[in-house]
C-alpha cells in the first residue's frame, strides 16, 4: 500500500518530485545553492537575494516584532504581514464601539494610521561568520569550561563590530554549536497600522480551517515603518517620516501555474531536523498529546463563552488564537510523523551512519539511556508547564509571587515597580476572573488525574481531581484574591485602580501571603522544582552535549548529504515549486482556492465562516478588476513545496524573478510534522495570493492609495 501510494504521488506529480528538494532546507543567505536554484527555475543570482554592498531583495525582509516576517512593498515604507501576526494590535485598538476585529481598519491617509508602542521591526544589515573567533581556545576542554569561553568571546566579537544608532550585533550558533554567525541588525520602533481586513477575511475558517487546506483566508495586513529625518530608527513622534527602503518588493499579479518556482525569505523560528529516532519517539507518543490535552480542555471553556458573549470574544480573541493554533499543530504533527513513518525512518538511517562510523551506534544508544530516563520528567514538564500557561489564575500567582520576592529581598525599586504594574494592567486589561476559574478549575482536576502522585504536592492528587469541587474552591478564594481582580487593598482592586492597590507594597505583600491561590501555585512550583526540574535539566544537558556530537558525526560520516542548519530564528531561504499534493490515497488538493470557494464555505451569522457583504457583493458582480485569472475567478490561497515554520508566518512568497507573488501563513496539516521530518509527499506551505491582497486592498477597502504607492508587475 505504501508504495502505491508514493507511485501516485509521482504520477500527478512528476514535476514537483523531481526538482523539489527532498530533504526540506532553511538555508542561510549568504549560504545559498544557487545552482539548484536556478536548475529549479530561478531567474535572478543569490547576490540579488543577499548582498551586504549593495541593495538586495533582503533590504526588503523584516523580522516583525521578534516572532513573525514581514516585508516592504513601497519607497515610503509600507510593510505587509500576516493578519494573525498583528492580532494583538488589531485588538489593543478595538473597542465594544469600535471593532477593528470584526470591521477591520483602513486609513484614508498618512495622519489617520495607528502607532503601536512597543512592536518592532529588524532589518538584517550583514551576516558574517564567526566560528573560528567564537571556538578560538575550546580545543580540550570540558563542555562546561567550553561553554564559558564561548560566551566571553560571543561577548568580545559582538563588541568589535562598529554600529550605528539603533543598531545591534546578535551572534547565534548553529549546527548545535559546531558554527557561530553574528548578525547585525537596524530595529526600526515607530511602526504605525495601516491597514486591516475584517476577522471575516483575514481570518476566514478560523480554528477549523487552521492548518488544513483547501484554505481560503486572507490573513494579511498593512503597516508602516517610520524613521527620523536621517532615514535612521526613532521611538514615536510626529516629526517622523515614512521610512526609505533601500530595497522594496514589487508585486507580481500574474497567474500561477503548477511547477512555478517560489522561494519563501524570512525568519523560521525552530526545526528539529536532526533528531535521534527516541527523541521522535517521544515526541509522538508523550510529549505532543499531554500538551495537547490541557489546551483541549482550555479552548473548550474559552470557545464557549466567546460565542455567548462579545466583551469575552474581544478580550481573548488573541489568546484564544495562540492556544489553539498550536493545539492544533502538535494533533497535525503527530499524524504527519505516523503517516511518513518518521520513527522507522530515523532508525534505518541511524543503522546506515552506524555502518560507516562506529561510533554512532556508541551515541545512539545513549540517547536511548538518556531519553527513557529522562521520560517521566519531560512528562510532567509538558502538563505542568501547559497547566501554568493556560489557567491565567495561576499564571498571575507566578508572578505576584515574583513581586513578593523581589520586594522582601530588597530588588524592587521604584521602576522594576512601575514596570511590574504596567504589564499587569495589560494583563487586566483583557482577563476575565470567573471565566478563568473555570479553566483553572479543570486543567488543575486533569493535572491531578495524569500525574503520578509522586509529581504531586502532598494531597493533590485527592484534593484536586474532582474539577466541580476545584471550581467551587477557586470561586471561593477569588472573591477576596487581590490578584482575581475581585478582592480588595487600599479600597480598590486592580480593575478600578491599580496605582492604589500597590501604593503599600509591604501591605500588599501580607496581603499575598495569605492569599490561597497564591499558596496553591507555591505548592504546585515546590513540588514541580523538587521532583522534576533539577532531574529534567540534568538528563538535557547530557543530551544537549550528545546532540552536538551526534551532529557532528553525521555531517562527518554522510558525505552525500547537503546539511543545512536547524531554524534559530534567522534570516533563511527555503525554496520550492507551486504544488498540489496526495495526502491520502485517492484524495489530491489542486494547488489554488478562489473566491467561489470562500462562497462555498459561506455560513450567514457563523464565527468562523460569515461573510461580510460588500465581498458578497463584489462576487455576485464578478467586479474583479485586474485581479481575476484567466478562468475569471479571484485566486485566494496556494500551496507550494518551500519548507517553513512558525517565524515564517508573514513571510514573502518570491517568483523567480524576485517578485512578491503571495504572503506565506500556514501549512498544510498533513505535513506540520516539516519541523522534525519533512517529507515531499506532504509537506506543503499555504499562502495567501498576491491578486487576493491587493483585490481587497483596492475593491474592498477602497484604498487605492495604498495600490499607487506599489509596483504592480501585470
């Protein structure tokens, strides 16, 4: 069956497995395979793609607010990304009387776009490597004496490099230490919101389109980038201008066909492409499902009131969004890494290098002592650490506990105070005490239910099991809790007035330590850092030093194999072909959505597949302008072989020639197993067409402005 099934794959796809890359890539660009590129059908040189002389299409490349891509797609600075990425900025702006979320937000002009403290944008300026000036005088020592001296020389050679204002040197390792490079980088802080669809655009199908494909979403959004007058990086001010680009993206709205060239440019966050087999093991059969479990229970609380209640939807739309989105992923990994047997793959490969080099078989099978000794502590790490994340009650006793500390040791000082503060009211700001006593209440009663009682603190296991009983318990305690919004100090609780509920801090620190929620998370921390944490550190650190070494051995021992370096959060290319995929026998998915799609998909009232009127409309008029394909439809989605991850959401999707032909945001389910095991069969990235953003930018939201400032490429 499985032969048949790679048989099919290659007869509807010839020409996608045969040029794709078969093992995935994220390659450094200063590192390029430029001759399988262009035997893949590019058109332009690596030195156009990166080039520290001169402007090049990295010019253009931004990493946006440390966790997504972003690039430039006018002279005065517009940045284009992905809807989800700016999430959180839609929201802070949004209102019960004026809901950018579910409306959307268009400026009709410079003056009316939004200022966003505290995003940020990085332009990468020079890679270079550093690997013989950080490993400089580490022949011979221990690893911990190594690690030391790597450390001071990272300290050293960041300090030989001249920078401007505004600029910074970040030295990163990669191949697990066995290369360093430093980065030199502009960060860019007045970013102003320019434009955003509707949630019903930019996050048509929601959670139940998420990771999946065929996918119609048009998760895109439009900012701006301001300097000072010197073209340099300023904080916020009106004097500012638009920033100049030293290079910008034109704009391709050509039709694409199947076996097109694309490359994906930007910043993929992490991949664990070298793995042993037990590390996967793992992995697939214990870490991914007890995360997946707490968020299971969380999302469903939260779902719930969201729908009943439009103040709860706003407040924890973001949240809601980031939980599920990687609830969601690890269920799609899973499969993905059953389905292409990654497992069995890694151990026929780990016998293969074991042949040529003895020494693996000595690695491997200390990665099997380590890993299942280390098994019940990584067990409990992934249930604890889901279960602080996701009952907020629990995350704001963490750090209300922080601020007893620092207080009674003396290191509170009147700003570390004031910034304690201000991230509590954000905190506040979008927290909902009773809804959240509900999902403490459950994840505490599943925690209890899943762990070994010698996990636990004394008693847990008996006490907290029942989550009615949890719920009526946490309720309780949270009507005189500071830190549940509900109780009181000074006269004031932290919704009314924060200022005066810390104006004592001596006061408010009795105050906390008899505060029972608190006393619940300080005996979960006691018993997490007594029976787990020192034990799970131990047996990583041993298999973070094998890693290395395993590493090193397979680069040493496969010399038919191309190595490229596991995702940091750097500046990569990964390149591929426009494709449609075989995920399961007799189904295949064609590589393009359209706009008839989103109306097949159209559900009057729903959550996550209304429709608002006016692109109603446009469709019934079939008032498409430029943007309709050949077949007259508005293309919406499409699906490539290029290897992405998390950190590429809002990446750019280049042709050939270097133009911007769609805007990288998901990947297919089938294939979210890519950050361990990317496999041609199913690994396809989703990204939005470039003729779907700029349809919704001119007929949509009338903002033709922003149509004139770009360089469309027909």
């Amino acid at each position: 069956m499985k032969i048949k099934h790679i048989l099919l794959s290659t007869v509807l796809l010839p020409s996608v497995m045969a040029f794709s890359q078969q093992h995935g890539g994220m390659w450094i660009p200063t590192e390029l395979n430029e001759k399988e590129m262009k035997e893949m059908g590019m058109k332009i040189s690596a030195k156009q793609i990166f080039d520290a002389t001169k402007p090049s299409i990295k010019d253009a490349v931004v990493q946006f607010d440390g966790g997504c891509t972003a690039e430039i797609i006018s002279p005065k600075g517009l940045l284009l990304t992905n809807h989800h990425c700016g999430y959180d900025d839609i929201q802070k702006h949004s209102t019960l009387e004026n809901d950018l979320l579910t409306n959307g937000f268009w400026a009709k002009n410079m003056s009316e776009e939004l200022p966003n403290p505290g995003v940020t944008v990085d332009f990468i300026v020079d890679i270079k490597e550093v690997t013989t000036q950080i490993l400089g005088n580490t022949a011979g020592l221990t690893p911990q004496q190594a690690e030391d001296v790597i450390k001071n020389n990272i300290e050293v050679v960041s300090k030989s490099f001249t920078t401007l204002p505004g600029q910074k040197v970040v030295i990163r390792p990669v191949y697990y230490g066995h290369k360093y490079y430093a980065y030199i980088i502009d960060t860019f802080t007045d970013i102003r919101m320019v434009g955003a669809p509707p949630s019903a655009i930019g996050k048509f199908g929601s959670d139940t389109d998420n990771w999946v494909f065929p996918r119609h979403t048009g998760d895109f959004m439009i900012y701006r980038v301001y300097a000072d007058r010197n073209n340099r990086p300023a904080e916020f001010s009106p004097n500012n201008v638009p920033y100049k680009p030293k290079h910008f993206l034109p704009i391709s709205i050509k039709d694409k066909k199947e076996g097109d060239f694309t490359f994906v440019f930007g910043f993929p966050g992490r991949t664990q492409q070298y793995l042993p087999s037990i590390a996967v093991e793992k992995i697939v059969t214990e870490i991914d499902p007890a995360m997946i479990a707490v968020r299971e229970v969380t999302l469903k609380e939260l779902d719930q009131k969201m729908r009943e209640d439009n103040a709860t939807r706003i407040k924890y739309a973001s949240k809601f969004a980031r939980i599920a989105n990687a609830w969601k992923k690890w269920q799609g990994e899973i499969e993905g890494l059953e389905k292409s047997d990654a497992v069995s793959k890694k151990k026929a490969y780990e016998q293969k290098l074991a042949s040529q080099n003895p020494a693996v078989k000595t690695t491997i099978d200390e990665f099997n002592r380590l890993y299942t000794a280390q098994a019940p502590y990584a067990l409990n790490r992934a249930y604890y650490g889901e279960v602080v994340r996701n009952a907020e009650t629990l995350t704001l006793a963490s750090n209300y506990l922080s601020f007893m500390t620092a207080v009674e040791s003396g290191k509170m000082d009147s700003q570390t105070a004031e910034n304690f503060r201000d991230r509590l009211s954000g905190f506040y700001k979008d927290y909902d005490g009773e809804l959240d006593a509900k999902v403490t209440a459950k994840v505490l009663a599943l925690y209890a239910k899943k762990t070994p009682e010698n996990f636990l603190p004394p008693g847990f296991k008996n006490e907290y099991s029942d989550e009615n009983k949890n719920l009526f318990t946490i309720e309780n305690w949270s009507k005189n809790s500071v830190i549940s919004g509900r109780g009181t100090m000074n006269g004031a609780t932290v919704y009314n007035d924060i200022n005066k509920v810390f104006a004592d801090r001596n006061a408010l620190v009795q105050n906390l330590k008899n505060d029972p929620l608190i006393k619940l998370f300080a005996s979960l921390r006691e018993a997490y850092m007594k029976n787990t944490n020192d034990q799970y550190n131990t047996y990583q650190t041993q298999i973070d030093e094998l890693q290395k070494t395993y590493m090193g051995q397979q680069m040493s021992t496969d010399k038919d194999k191309t190595f490229f370096p596991d995702a940091n959060s750097t500046l990569r290319v990964t390149y591929g072909k426009v494709a449609g995929s075989n995920p399961k026998d007799a189904l295949y998915y064609g590589y393009q959505t359209t706009l008839s799609g989103v109306m097949e998909k159209y559900i009057p009232g729903d959550y996550e597949f209304d429709v608002p009127q006016k692109l109603i409309d446009l469709y019934n008029k079939k008032d498409y302008g430029m943007y309709a394909n050949k077949n007259g439809e508005v293309p919406v989605n499409f699906t490539a072989t290029n290897h992405t991850t998390g950190g590429n959401s809002g990446s750019p999707a280049l042709d050939a020639n270097g133009n911007l032909i769609g805007l990288n945001f998901d990947r297919q389910w089938e294939g979210t197993m890519s950050d361990i095991n990317f496999d041609p069969r199913f690994s396809r990235n989703i990204m939005v067409d470039s003729k779907y953003i700029l349809f919704i930018i001119d007929k949509y939201a009338d903002a033709k402005w922003l149509i004139n400032e770009m360089k469309i490429v027909k």
